[in-house]
C-alpha cells in the first residue's frame, strides 16, 4: 500500500500542479491583408467624411477562458491616411492637423478588457496621437477563431470608439457663418481586426 501510495502521490501533485497554472493566452500578429481601421468626421454639419489608415501592425493576446489577461499594441503610420481625395490627404499630412514629419506614428497600448458576454466587451488604453496621449475605451465584439484552409489558426475582433480631436492637439478649423464647425471635432473610428497565431 505504501509503495502504491509513495508512486501516485508524484502523479497526484503534478495533476494538482497542472489544474493550477492557468493556459496561456494565444498570442496573434495582426493580419493586415484582412484587416482595416477606418474613422468619419463630420463636414460642414451636413455630412460625414470617411477615411482610412492604409498602413499599421500590432500584436495581441486573447483567451476566451481568461479574458482579463488580453492584450493589444498596435503602431499606425499616420502619413497612411487616406480619405479619397489627394489635396485634402496631403492637408491632414502637413502641421495644420497630424504633422507626420514630426508625429509619424500613432500607438495604442491597452491597459484592461473587460468581456461582459462571450463575445462583447470593452477595451481600455492610451492612445497616442500628435505627440499627445490620452487614454480611451473601445467597445469590442469577439467573433471567433478558426483555422483557414492552410492551418493557421484566426482570430477575429471588431471594434468601435469615438474620441474629440481637439484633445490631442489638433484643433484646426473654422467656424461658419451660421456658427456650425466646418470639420467637426467628434472621430468615430471601427476597427475590423484578423489575427494570425504566432508559431
């Protein structure tokens, strides 16, 4: 009996051992060929700009089991945005509103999430823009993993915010005769976001 007992009990506590120590949350790289960051801007108070950011990466962490320990980072190059019009992309370059010479970059770095579902919740973290940061909150809907036709395990997320301009510097605009903003202050942004699990 104290033979059996003194063999099962090595098992026993490497069992116990093993129930303790939590998964790993799935590390991803962010497929930017399946992926976009796109905002709108209200113009004149009668309608919305929409544009885009062509060029970023980013990394993050997500376990369904344990959605507290995700995490995101994510760098955009701010001379990549596009709105469809060249004139006015090349204006939103320059020093009257994202100055890319000076603030090339865009970052977001999370500092929580909160799933209050299987598949919603929110996103907190400081964003970094114009050489200011400032921290904001995302609302996030997880829509699955799957593997693709070639193995390689995905995950999908999608993502909406909205943040006021003015507080990261750029405040660049004019007020119309009958007294509306010409461009407004309030960016909504959505975040369709693909990840690739690193091998």
């Amino acid at each position: 009996m104290n033979r059996t007992m003194n063999r099962m009990l090595p098992m026993l506590v490497l069992s116990l051992l093993a129930l303790a120590v939590p998964a790993l949350a799935a590390q991803y790289e962010i497929d930017t060929a399946h992926s976009a960051i796109s905002f709108k801007i209200k113009h004149l108070t009668i309608s919305s700009v929409k544009g885009s950011f062509d060029d970023f990466a980013g990394t993050f962490t997500f376990d369904p089991a344990a959605p507290k320990t995700g995490s995101v980072e994510a760098v955009i190059q701010a001379a990549s945005i596009s709105t469809g019009n060249t004139k006015r992309d090349e204006h939103l370059r320059a020093p009257d509103f994202f100055d890319v010479a000076q603030f090339p970059t865009i970052t977001f770095k999370s500092t929580g999430l909160t799933m209050t579902s299987a598949t919603e919740g929110t996103l907190s973290g400081d964003l970094t823009m114009h050489g200011v940061t400032k921290p904001v909150t995302l609302a996030v809907v997880f829509n699955g993993t799957i593997k693709d036709p070639w193995g390689n395990d995905k995950a999908g997320f999608a993502a909406t915010g909205k943040l006021d301009r003015t507080e990261f510097g750029l405040t660049y605009g004019k007020v119309m005769e009958g007294g509306g903003l010409m461009i407004g202050n309030e960016v909504e942004f959505t975040l369709d976001i693909q990840g690739a699990a690193k091998k």
